[in-house]
C-alpha cells in the first residue's frame, strides 16, 4: 500500500446559474454554489445574491428578487430577438456573467396527423411544417402537452353508483421519426438544427404512443387538450442540451472520451439559454 498526496490546487466555489428564458414566462432562475473535486460540503444554494438582468445596450431591465431555496424571480418577459445579459454577484463569490438571445419567431405552416397501430400500441405521428430562416443558422426544439379527464365509475357501499373524474396536464414522450431529429435528458422533449435545411420550408415527424387508452381496470380517459409546442431555441440552449445527453450516454462507458458539458457562464458554472415556443392547439 503506497499512500499518494493529492497535490492539485482546490479552487474557491464559483456560482452556478441555471436559467433557461422565454417569451411568455417571467425571470426565474436558480443560483447555487459549485463543489471541488475533493470538497466534501454538501450543495448549498445562493440566496444572499445580486441578480441584475441587462439587455443589449446594457441598460438594467430588472433586478431578480430571491424567493426561496436559492430561486430569484422578476416581474418582466424577455422579447424576441433580443439579447440579454446577466451579473450575479454575492458574498464570498466573483461576480458571474452570461449572455443569450431570444431566437426570432418560427412560422407554423401546417400540422398533419396520422393513427396507426404498432406491436399492438396506439401511435399518433404528427408532422410539423415551418419555415426555416436563411438569415441565421437556427436551432429547434419540440414538445406536446395534454389535458386528460380520466372518468372511474364507482359503485358505494350502499350500491349508489357515480361516475369520478380526475383531471390532469402533462408534458408526453416524444419518439424521433425524422432523422434529424434528437433526443434529449428527458423522452419529453426532441432538439435539432436546421443544417441539412437552412433557409427553406422543412418538415418534422414525430410520434406518440398509447395517447388515450383504457387501462386494465376500464377507467376512461378523455383528452381535453393538445398542444404543440415549435420552440425556437438559441446555440447556447440547443447545445447544452445535446452534451447533457452524450455526457449521460458516456459517463458509464469507462472506455468513452470525457464530456464537458456545455457552460456560457463566465467566471462560472451552468447556463443562461433562451427559448421562444410557438404554440399551436391541435385539439
């Protein structure tokens, strides 16, 4: 047994920004502190900060307020194509900068669906035309969210029987059909750019499974809604994404290649990424 030092310099805590903007939701952002290779505190959230949001004049658009747990909330949205910069400083950190933009705005043309049944599940494929701009290399991302009512019919002790409703909205796993399209951290979401594209009218195939079904018991369920989400995303956002997928795909190969995952946090960690969704109701 040989005992070896561990001579590598530890580092002081640097600030973590995690903040992913939009057009139709207020600032809100989390701030925590970073952890050493060998550092053996627990994670600890920053909730003594100054949060200062700044838009591309560098003129102050708000000062974030801390809420809670390390979460500091604003009162004005971020507009498209504009770009945005935030300063975080705090006791006992540097002060942290990052910048982002809000994409422009994407043009749904049209949205067709088609049913099918697949090793005896429900499929849904959707299909999503739009219009790419030539202007800039631009960068998308897809999500569908429902409102489902699931009816029981249930019967008391005293043989009265009523029908019981529950109501609930989710975000559905998506499944790429289009070869451009990729997956991300979470089977809700699909990213891709627009090179094999650029500058015309492209469409997306996705699909769905088993989106309203009955389940062992005939409990019924009604859809309510369906929305379709075409969001316009910035590189910065576009490529967080894509390198938290292949750092989770990587990181039990012990053969693989190290992964960095993306950061555009100066003097910091995390990211600071925005996002225009284009909504469109199916149903």
């Amino acid at each position: 047994e040989k005992i070896i030092e561990f001579d590598v310099e530890t580092t002081k805590p640097k600030v973590v920004i995690n903040a992913s903007f939009e057009t139709d939701k207020t600032w809100n952002l989390h701030l925590s502190s970073s952890l050493g290779i060998i550092d053996t505190s627990n994670f600890s959230n920053i909730e003594n900060a100054t949060v200062i949001i700044f838009n591309d004049q560098n003129l102050i658009i708000e000062t974030l307020q801390h809420d809670s747990l390390g979460f500091y909330k604003g009162n004005t949205i971020a507009q498209v194509g504009q770009k945005y910069s935030i300063e975080v400083s705090g006791i006992n950190f540097n002060n942290a900068y990052a910048t982002d933009s809000i994409p422009i705005e994407t043009s749904i043309i049209e949205i067709d669906t088609n049913s099918y049944i697949e090793n005896n599940n429900d499929r849904l494929n959707i299909l999503v035309r739009f219009n790419d701009s030539l202007l800039t290399d631009n960068y998308y991302k897809i999500a569908v969210r429902i409102g489902r009512e699931k009816y029981e019919i249930i019967t008391d002790t005293n043989g009265v029987t009523y029908i019981d409703s529950n109501y609930k909205e989710k975000w559905v796993n998506l499944k790429p059909e289009s070869n451009f399209l990729e997956k991300t951290l979470t089977p809700k979401e699909l990213i891709f750019n627009d090179n094999t594209f650029n500058g015309q009218e492209a469409a997306a195939l996705f699909s769905i499974k088993n989106l309203i079904k009955k389940n062992k018991d005939d409990d019924k369920y009604h859809l309510e809604f369906m929305t379709i989400y075409l969001y316009g995303i910035s590189y910065g956002h576009y490529n967080y994404h894509k390198s938290m997928k292949i750092f989770e795909e990587n990181s039990s190969n012990i053969f693989a290649q190290p992964v960095q995952v993306y950061s555009n946090v100066a003097n910091g960690h995390g990211v600071f990424i925005g996002a225009h969704p284009n909504e469109f109701k199916l149903y």
